[in-house]
C-alpha cells in the first residue's frame, strides 16, 4: 500500500547504509550513485473513489551516496513510470503518478549519540474520467537528533485531498 512507502523508503535507505558503512571506515571519501527499476502491483484501498483499485507498473528509485570520515548524506528519490490502476468495482482506468524524496545526513558514527536528520516527503496522485475520482495523498516526515543523541523533532503529517 502507498501509505507504507516512506517507512519502505526509510527501510533502502538504512539497507544501503548498512551496506556502504564498511566502505566509509576504509575510505576517506565515498560516493556511491544507482538507478534501481521495480515492478510493482497490488490492491488498495482508494479513499476517494470508493473501491479498491489494482495498481501495476515500474518504480524508478535513484539513490544516491556521499560520506567521508565525518559523516554522509543519502538522497533518495524514486518516481512511477507507467502505473496504472484499475478500479476494482468499476473497472474504471486510473493514472498514477507518485514520488518521494529521502534525505538522511549523519556523522561518522550512523547517528549513534550524534547530531543527524532524515526527511521524507512525497505526494501520489490518482486520475480518473468523472467527478469525485481523484485523489492527492502528500506526505511529510522528519526527525532530528541532537549532538547527545536526544530525539529534538519528529513529526508526520499526511494529508488526503479528493477533486473532481
């Protein structure tokens, strides 16, 4: 379900960290850059529209990886590209267009009692002939740390707006 993308989101963005953090202790600067394509397809909920629809199509997801012994930054964007949806009840055809952008900066030790932030925000948007189809989600998280590794902010606000 869309709705479950940013903690997805936040769960590549950790994967790849995890992934890079051998390579940022051996060396003095990295920087890692991957264009990953996914299908993707399954049945949700469509609050405005009033039935499940099934989407299918690709994700691009652009990744992109920068650190050097005092820390990094990751950027995440990713987008669809020829997703469509079907209603479920109707068989009315939905476009979808979708995307999200990740950013995560930390220090040398992975936000382990360090100042770092993440912020993610995204929109999707469902299309459809007729009134009352469409459908905008938009969606914003953040957190912070402190220097002590004190939680200073965490937010999450999702917004859900149906047009005509």
């Amino acid at each position: 379900m869309k709705m479950f993308l940013p903690k997805l989101s936040v769960a590549i963005a950790l994967c790849a960290m995890a992934t890079l953090a051998p390579t940022i202790a051996e060396a003095g600067a990295t920087t890692y850059h991957e264009n990953i394509f996914f299908e993707n397809g399954g049945i949700i909920s469509h609050p405005c529209g009033s039935e499940a629809v099934e989407c299918t199509g690709t994700t691009h997801h652009n990744l992109h990886f920068v650190s050097n012994n005092n820390g990094g930054h990751f950027s995440h964007h990713d987008n669809d590209q020829g997703v469509t949806c079907v209603g479920q009840d109707t068989g009315r055809t939905y476009r979808s267009t979708y995307a999200t952008n990740d950013t995560y900066n930390f220090g040398p030790n992975e936000c382990v009692e360090e100042a770092c932030n993440a912020t993610f925000a995204g929109h999707w948007d469902l299309q459809a002939p007729g009134p009352g189809n469409d459908m905008r989600i938009h969606v914003v998280e953040h957190f912070a740390f402190n220097g002590n590794g004190v939680l200073t902010s965490d937010f999450s606000r999702v917004n859900i707006t149906c047009t005509d």
